[in-house]
C-alpha cells in the first residue's frame, strides 16, 4: 500500500506493516533529507531491507537529483540474494500500482558468475553488491570508482563493519606469497626482455608518461569524478614517479631487492612487533631503500603491467599484494602494525613465518566513502552501543537510532544464569576458567537445557581452545553422555568442509525431531593487543571498554540469531554472571533488553529451566496473524490513526 | 498467591509461583497476555465448530501414548503418566459416548520400539483395562515417532474409505528415535488421509508441526493439567470429513435385546460372541442381542458383528451422534451493557460479570462465558428453549 512519511510518497509492497518499519523509515528519510550519515538499529526478522528499498526508492523517484542512485551493500551472497529477491518484489509492485513501466534499472554484483563489468554501473539506479566492492581498495578501484557522489550508500548487516575495513586494509605475506611474487617477478623480466626487443617505443612512451607524473589521475581527484582509493594516497599523484624506478628494468631490479629483504625478515625464530617507521628505517638500512620509490610502488606495477599488455592480471596477484603492502607501509606511519610470527597459532611446532600488516584503524579504509558519497547508512540487527561505531569508524552521523520489536506476545526469553545449583558463580572469565566446578555446572546447564528445550540448541563458546578443553572434560565426568540421551551433539571445529557438514545434519537432526546441540565458537579471531592500545591512543576508547563492547557485540551477535521474525520464540541463555552487571547487560540491544527484568538475572541452572519450561509452553499456544494485527501489526488504517502515530513516535529511541 | 492450601511437601509446589510472578510482570507491558489469546482460540473454537460441515461419524482412532523416560517427570501429578493414562480413561468413556459407532485403539513407545497396548477395537472397557493395568509399566528410553505411525498404518490402511483414520499422539518427550527418515513416512501419511494429531506434555517440536501440518491434524502443547484435560476432550468430537472421502450406504442392524424369562424352559444358555476371545467373565447368559443378519449373540453394543460383519447399534447411539450433524447455533457475543435488565446468567443463576455476555439467538436468554462453553460442549442444547417448548 503507499504510505506517507512526512510528506513522501513511499510504495510498500505488503499488506501490513509493522510499526518499527515505519518509524525506521522516518528516520530513514530525515537521514537523506539531511544529506548525512546514520546508525540506525532494528532487529533482524523486522524487515529492514524492505524498509530500507521501499522509501530510497521513492526518494529516488520523488528528487532525482538529489539521489541519484543507491549503494546496497551486504556481507554475504545469500544476503544479497534476498535484497534482490525484495526488490523484485517491490518493482513488481511499482508496476502494478503505477501501471507504468518503470525505467529502474537494479544490479546486482554477488558472485562471479553474475559480474558485470562497469560502464553499466554508472547508469543503474540501484546496485547491491558485497561490502569489498566498496571496501577493498583493490575491488573498489575496479568496480566503484566512477559511482556518483550523489549516492546512497547503505552497510547492511553492519555489526562487523570495522573487521571488514580492517581486513580489505591487511596484508599477510607468507613463504608461498613471496615464491609465488619471485615468479611473478621473474616472468616480468622475461616479458620486458622480449619486449625491449620488438616494440622498445612502447616502453619509451611509458617512461615519458612516468615523468609527467601521476597528473591524470590527480586531474581526476581534484575534479571529484572518482571515489578516491585509500592505497593511492595524494602525495603519490602530485609528484613524479621517482627516477630510480622509473624504467621497468630498474623497478623489477627494485622489487628484487625488496623481495628479497623480505626473505630475509621471515627467518625469524620468536614474534617480532615493529611500526611502519621502525620497518622503514631498518629497511632503508639494510638494502638501501628509499620511502619514496615504496610509495610510487603499487601504481608503478599497475603502469608496467598495462604497458606489457598482460591480460591475465590475477597471476600477478603475488606481485600486487607486494607492492600494495610497499605502498601502505610507507604511506601510513600510523594506524598500522607489522607483526612477523614464526609460527601459525595452530601448529605451533611446524615453521611457517607470516608477516602480519595489520589495520588498526576502520577508518581508513572507509573513510573515502564517507568522504565521497552524501549519505552512508549503516544498519543491523545489533549495532548496540551505537555511539561506539561512529567513533571507531571517525564519523559524525546526524542520526542514530534504535528500534525495538513490538510485540504481541514476548516471544523472547533472555535468561541470565549466574549460578550453578550449587551456588558456585558461573562464569568463563580467564581465572576459573579451569575451575572444576565451574565446567561441571556449564555442563549440567547445557543437560537440563536439552531435557526441556525443544528441536535445537546452539551453545557458543569464547575459543576454540576453551572448547575443546570443556567438551574434554564433560565427556570425562559423563556429561556428554547424559546429553546424548536427549539430543545428538555437533561441534563447530576450524575445519569449513567438517564445520558445514556438521551444520547441514544439525539441522537435519532438528528437522526430523531427534534434536541436536551444535557446540560453536563465537569468537574466531581474537582482538589483537595492538589495536586496543591505538584506539585508545587515537580515538580514547579505553582498551576495557572496547573489548567489553566487541564481547558483547559477540553475544548480541549470537542470541540475536535466535528470532528470525515476529512469529518465532527463542530462550536466550547468558551463561555468565558478569551479564546482570548493568555496564555489560545496558551494551545489549535495546529490543533484548526491555525483555530482561529483575527476575532473570542471576539465576541458578534449576530455576532458569524452570522459567524455559514455562515459557516454551506459553509459546506453543496457538498464535495466528490476527493476534498480531493493530498491535505489531498494521493496516494501513490503524497506522494512519492519530493515535497509533502517537504511539509510534514515542518509540523511536533517540541516542 | 499464599491463599494456596498448605501442600504436604513445599519444594514440590515451590517453582509453582515463581510461575505466578512472570505472569503479573507480563501484564504490566502493552502485550496481550497469553491468556487473553488462549480464551479468544476458545471462543473462536466454539464459533468454528458450527460451519455446516460434514463430520466422519464412524471413526478410526489409535491413540499413542509416550512411555519414554520423560513421561516419568512430574511437572503433572503425580507423574505425567499416571495423569496422562487417568485423563485417557476419561477420554476413552467420553468418546464412546460421543461416537458410539467409532472404534480406538492404544499404542505405547518407549524404548525407541512401538507396542500395540489394545487393538482397534470399540469396547470401552477392554481399553480401560488396559490403561489401568499400563499404570504400573516402567518409563525408560526415548519414544520413536515412526515406529508407532508405522504400526498405526498398518491396521489403519486397511479401514473402508468412508470412514475416518485418525491417530492422536500424546507425546511428552522432546526427541524421536527414528529407523528411518519421518518426512517420508508423512508423505505416506498423507496419501493415505490419515490425519495426525499431535498433543505436546512440555513444549513445540518442529517436526510435529510438520507433521500435523500436512496430515490436517492439530498441534497442541498443554499448560496444566486441566488445559491437557480440555484439549484431550477437544478430540472427542468427530473431525470434519475430507471432500475426497467416499461416500456410501452403510449396512447396519438394529438387533433387539430379547430377554427370555427363566421360565420359559425350552430356552438355553449360550455363549456370546464377544466372550469368546476374551474369556473369564459370566460367559454363559440366557438374553442378548442378536445379529439380524447371523443370529450371532452379543451382549453389549455397539459392536461389529463377529461372524458377519455387520455393525450392530441400538438406535439412541445413533441418536446421541445427531448433535453432531446439527449442533446448537453459536450464541451472539455482546458486550454485557446491552442486556442491563438481565444481570444475572440463565443458566448458573450467577451474576454477570464478565465484559461480554451472549445470547441465545432464539429465545434471547442471555448466559455468562462459562455457560456458554458448557452449553455448547456438553449440553448441546439450550436449556431455557427447552424450558419454553415444555412451559407452552
């Protein structure tokens, strides 16, 4: 049906609306009215995305010039998948009720059997593609460049945002990446041989492009005409490529040496730790290489390879990482940290050095994209603290917002355990985490939990190694044993192949009715030391405060996954006594924790299975649409009453 | 909350009003109570059941009972089984006398096996016998789903078209042992119209949703033990009739009970046909009914004729089964400022205090909810029309 929302015409292609979508989308439009960024939160099952098309949309349709196209970024490609499957829907619903044929033109980049190449880009109206498109600098120079500045771009699913930034920004070189650059290396030299031979002008022409320096592209930057790329840093495009590499021989000679220093940094026997000056300084020392000449590193391969015409550009993946990461390092003395390890976490005994280059800092990768386009959206299920995300990712949004769930029945349930029947806290900090007890009693939670929970059970766990210590010692006390009797037990290992067959027959166990508990891990990467001390030093987050904040982002994460919609029911079970502390518990999402009262905190196993018993029996009642309906569930009637918009105003949460 | 009687044993009872507090915190907030949704399904469930429909009458029913080791838990007193079994009795009595000319039969899981306790049969006591002696069985193992609908199929496929296949599970357990792949099985289920109603003792199961979902059946999770008894009773009343049924003429007899005075000497004793498998018990008697068909003698009916086949009913069986193809009109839902002249409910004599009263379509009688629900469930008539037809 068309709704009004302050004055715009938008088309939503379902019956009923829920009354957070509505407000979502008021929000929604004082962001693009205000031609600025914004933090909006609502949970998943809601029905963000369609919020989200159907009033950009007709944003698009009612001021064209001020939006002249829309950015959907998502993390995965189901994900992406779904959005088109709505915007489908929604078009469809454009052509039915306008009875013309619009001139909209989606695209949608998900996998590389459906990419497209970019002139078409610049004339859609809307494009949902992947973060990395947008993020990663090497993806963005090809696919997103010449996107309009005024554009909207919206981060879906945007929980994880800054992981992303900071890894399309890493680097991690191995043994196999650098053989695999000699050879690349070694292939270059051979191509320039034979070219100096049959077509030495061209390498002429490209010589006397090099000293006229970069200014094309810096005509370009100047102009606006393309989103700027965060591994092209503007000192590069005012100068001329620097004389000693000028020539494609001496530049091949110069990664060389390059190549060859970082041989000789990988024979490191214990963990070494360094900044980029520190790497620059030692590199300067050893082989006698220059700043400057690093910096012009990655565009100069970019100029050698289009000169020699090679088409295949992805066998020189080696040699592109390379020179990226001699760009950055030398271009960035803060926000990045070199770590050179001997071993991988994993087989600690088995030599296999890796230099990490690693980001600490989202916003370098994604501050172009604030820059560029005029309005940036970043939106998920869990975004909670909201002020946290601006400030990590350097940004001044004009609105921030939180939507809870109104719901017709509390179909949620979350459970703070804190207590073992015994009394003995529970809690998976580092100093009882070897406790007896304390394990026994996770694992008598986990038992009566599968006694009286229904069909599913997913458990999550800080580590892997944590795992698989608990797991160990359950099956020697019996546990497992005990559990088996009432649901079959998959565990999540850091295999993908053996993690998604565990997955694809846990959920078969779930379907057919023997029931299963899936042992899973919430947390793969742990936060790197580094990057704490530098938000701190940068952003003044403390080091506490964002490591609370990525926990319990984690744990949002998880039991937010519970509830896909307004008609499922979840128990969420935080099995820790440090959640009914109220710093940790107020970092949840807002629509979790209206659901947690005094009487769900700090439980024992006994009584929190007490309380599960009696609210999956609630919940099995008959529950139909109409239950729903003038409650979380409006016509469009019931929201145009003066009353229901009263309501609604009142729940928009502002922060 | 303390008005509570004082229990032998508190720590039984005590979880009990931690239940009672949840329910005051939900009631503070803007959602309806779960309980405001249950009494509307009720009402609705009243509303429904009067669409003219055609009902199976003569149905086809294996009950199957979860003996697994949950069924020892004892969130139902005593035990859930024991409740479970008392409550069947109960069930077993009403849905005879509901569809007399229906048949019933047990089957228990435990153990991850399927036991038949008592075949298809439509003699109440055998049943009842059966469940009295199953009281005392031991609760071990997890139930398996396929197992019992397997061997529910396996009797059921074989009963005539026109009448109905119904199997109603109680289960208690959250898990299934199962042989093989159960969406098969309700594949199979379905083409053969059987239709599976489930009724849950602790929470919803996906796959019983499912289950339930493709045969036509209903899925119900109990709350307490009077919400268990409510909805056990729920499937005393004959199901609609798929459309696909067939149809057909079905041959009955009417048998007379002939009573031959003991003076009569050239009259014997005999044997009754019902009596023959059973044993035990006064086999020898002079009167009964005897088949019109064979002249086979029994001594209680309904019953299928041993010898011929033949269904055997007295006519107030089929009687009792009208209610069912004409039932009383709903009552009209109004709110209780209407009828100010009546503050006090036709039927109970007590006063009206809900918001809502109803009313007799016909007579305008007005009664309170609860009446209401009994009128329609149990009295299937409305007592002031017939104080009216017999006043004049």
């Amino acid at each position: 049906f068309r709704l009004n929302i302050e004055g715009l015409l938008v088309y939503f292609p379902y019956d009923y609306i829920y009354p957070e979508q509505y407000s979502y989308m008021l929000e929604l439009k004082r962001t693009l009215d205000a031609k600025g960024h914004g933090v909006l939160e609502m949970p998943s099952g809601t029905g963000k995305t369609i919020s989200l098309l159907s009033l950009i949309v007709a944003y698009q349709r009612a001021f064209p010039l001020d939006v002249t196209k829309l950015i959907y970024c998502s993390r995965t490609v189901p994900e992406i998948e779904k959005v088109v499957e709505e915007l489908r829907k929604l078009m469809e619903f454009y052509a039915k009720e306008t009875g013309e044929v619009n001139n909209f033109l989606a695209l949608s980049l998900s996998s590389r059997k459906n990419l497209c190449i970019h002139p078409e880009i610049i004339h859609a109206n809307i494009v949902v593609y992947s973060y990395h498109y947008l993020l990663d600098p090497k993806i963005a120079d090809l696919v997103s460049k010449e996107l309009a500045k005024k554009s909207v771009v919206v981060f879906d699913e945007a929980h994880n945002i800054d992981n992303v930034c900071i890894d399309s920004m890493s680097v991690n070189i191995t043994r196999r990446t650098l053989d695999r650059c000699q050879n690349n290396v070694d292939t270059l030299q051979n191509t320039i041989h034979k070219i100096k031979e049959t077509d030495a002008a061209k390498l002429r022409e490209e010589y006397r492009r090099l000293v006229e320096g970069l200014k094309e592209a810096n005509v370009a930057r100047e102009t606006d005409i393309y989103l700027a790329n965060p591994v092209l840093p503007d000192e590069v495009l005012q100068e001329a490529v620097p004389g000693s590499i000028r020539t494609a021989e001496h530049f091949v000679g110069f990664l060389r040496r390059f190549l060859e220093y970082l041989k000789a940094r990988l024979r490191v026997q214990h963990v070494v730790q360094e900044s980029a000056p520190q790497f620059l300084k030692d590199i300067f020392d050893k082989v006698c290489i220059d700043r400057k000449p690093l910096r012009f590193c990655a565009e100069r391969l970019q100029s050698l390879l289009r000169t020699l015409e090679i088409a295949d550009i992805a066998d020189f993946s080696a040699v592109t990482l390379i020179s990226n990461f001699a760009t950055l390092v030398s271009t960035y003395s803060q926000g990045f940290t070199i770590i050179i390890e001997p071993f991988e976490d994993r087989t600690p005994t088995i030599a296999n050095p890796v230099l990490h280059f690693s980001c600490m800092d989202p916003s370098i990768a994604i501050k172009p994209v604030f820059q560029r386009f005029q309005s940036v959206v970043i939106t998920s299920g869990t975004l909670s603290p909201l002020d946290i995300y601006p400030r990590i990712l350097d940004f001044r949004p004009v609105t921030m917002a939180s939507f809870t769930m109104t719901l017709a029945r509390t179909c949620l349930c979350p459970l703070i355990v804190g207590r073992g029947n015994d009394q003995v806290a529970l809690s998976s900090k580092f100093e009882t985490r070897e406790d007896f007890a304390v394990i026994r009693n996770y694992g008598n939670l986990l038992l009566e939990m599968s006694a009286v929970v229904p069909d599913g059970i997913v458990a999550f766990f800080t580590s892997y190694v944590y795992m698989e210590n608990i797991v160990a010692s359950w099956y020697e006390q019996g546990i497992l044993e005990n559990i088996q009797k009432n649901k079959l037990i998959f565990i999540e290992t850091q295999d993908a192949a053996e993690t998604s067959m565990a997955l694809e027959k846990y959920q078969e166990a779930c379907e057919n009715g023997r029931g299963a508990i899936l042992l899973s891990v919430a947390r793969g990467k742990f936060t790197i030391l580094a990057r704490l001390e530098y938000l701190r030093d940068q952003f003044q987050i403390r080091e506490n405060d964002f490591l609370t904040f990525d926990a319990m982002r984690h744990a949002a994460q998880c039991v937010g996954r519970a509830i896909r919609g307004k008609t499922d029911y979840g128990l969420m079970i935080f099995a820790d006594k440090r959640y009914a502390r109220s710093d940790k518990r107020g970092k949840l999402p807002r629509w979790i924790q209206e659901h947690i009262n005094d009487g769900s905190l700090n439980l024992t196993v006994d009584e929190a299975v007490q309380l599960s018993k009696h609210f999956l029996r609630q919940m099995a009642q008959p529950f139909r649409q109409e239950d729903q309906l003038g409650l979380s569930l409006l016509t469009l009637e019931q929201l145009q009453s003066e009353e229901m918009l009263q309501k609604i105003s009142q729940m928009a949460h502002q922060t | 909350m303390d008005e509570e009687p004082e229990r032998a044993k508190r720590w039984e009872g005590g979880y009990e009003r931690t239940w009672e507090v949840l329910k005051e915190d939900e009631s503070g907030s803007l959602k309806a109570t779960v309980e405001e949704i249950l009494y509307q399904s009720k009402r609705k469930r009243v509303t429904q059941s009067h669409a003219q429909v055609r009902l199976g009458m003569m149905r086809h029913l294996y009950v199957v009972i979860d003996c697994s080791r949950s069924m020892e838990d004892q969130d139902l007193k005593p035990n859930r089984l024991t409740s479970t079994l008392k409550l069947m009795e109960g069930f077993i009595d009403e849905y005879f006398d509901q569809n007399p000319i229906s048949q019933v039969g047990i089957i228990t899981t435990k153990n991850k096996r399927a036991e038949k306790l008592t075949e298809l049969a439509g003699n109440p006591k055998k049943h009842i016998a059966a469940l009295k002696k199953a009281v005392d069985s031991s609760c071990v193992g997890e139930p398996s789903l396929y197992n019992s609908l397997r061997l529910a199929i396996q009797t059921l496929k074989h009963m005539p078209g026109h009448t109905s296949r119904e199997i109603l599970i109680i289960l208690s357990s959250l898990t299934t042992c199962d042989p093989a792949n159960i969406c098969e099985l309700i594949k199979t289920l379905k083409s053969l119209k059987v239709r599976v109603s489930v009724i849950g003792l602790s929470a919803e199961v996906r796959v019983c949703t499912v289950l339930t979902r493709e045969t036509g059946g209903s899925y119900h999770v109990i709350l307490d033990e009077s919400h268990f008894k409510e909805l056990l009773m729920h499937h005393v009343k004959p199901p609609p009739a798929s459309f696909s049924s067939e149809s057909s003429l079905i041959r009955m007899g009417f048998p007379q009970h002939t009573v031959t005075s003991l003076s009569d000497q050239d009259v014997k004793p005999s044997f009754s046909m019902s009596h023959l498998d059973s044993g035990g018990g006064p086999a020898l008697t002079l009167g009964g009914y005897f088949c019109p068909q064979c002249q086979a003698k029994y001594t209680e009916l309904p019953v299928e004729c041993k010898v011929c086949g033949l269904t055997l009913v007295s006519a107030p069986h089929l009687a009792r089964s009208f209610h069912h193809l004409f039932p009383l009109q709903a009552f009209i839902e109004s709110p209780a400022d209407n009828y100010q002249q009546n503050k006090f409910c036709q039927a109970c004599q007590g006063q009206l205090k809900d918001k809502n009263v109803l009313a007799c379509p016909l007579c305008c009688s007005v009664f309170c909810g609860e009446c209401d629900l009994f009128i329609h469930e149990s009295l299937h008539c409305c007592p002031c029309c017939i104080h009216n037809r017999t006043a004049t």
